[in-house]
C-alpha cells in the first residue's frame, strides 16, 4: 500500500476545512431564500444574519487555504 506523504495528507485536510465553510454559508443562503417567512422567523433566520455570516465564514475558509498552500510548499521544497 502507497503511503502519501504527511504535508501531503496535511494540505488534503485544510483544503477539505477551507471547502465547509463555504458550502454551509451555501446552505444557509439555500435554507433562507426557500424556507417560508413563518418558519424563517421561527428559527430566527434571515437575509441579514446571512450577509454576516458571510465574512467570518470566507476569512475563516481562507485561512484554511492558506495553511493548505503553506503545507503544500513544505512538501514540494522537502
């Protein structure tokens, strides 16, 4: 069996963590533009709450993409 490399199998893991915050802010944006208005304010979700999950959700995927990229070039330079 191919053992990969751990700055290999480092970078997989941050890319994987740099992909779900910006599939579950599609998600949310999914859940708010088709849920009806009565459950929407229920659970306390809107338009506005969305547009701030925005930026902690990019900043946090792209520090993920970042550490990605960091892991990446330690393994190509070793």
């Amino acid at each position: 069996m191919h053992e990969e490399p751990e700055s290999t199998a480092e970078s997989r893991v941050y890319t994987t963590l740099a992909v779900l915050p910006v599939f579950w802010l599609a998600v949310l944006y999914l859940l708010a533009a088709t849920m009806p208005q009565n459950l929407r304010s229920m659970i306390g979700l809107d338009m506005t709450f969305c547009l701030g999950a925005t930026v902690p959700m990019l900043v946090i995927s792209g520090l993920m993409l970042e550490r990605a990229l960091a892991a990446r070039r330690r393994g190509d330079s070793s």
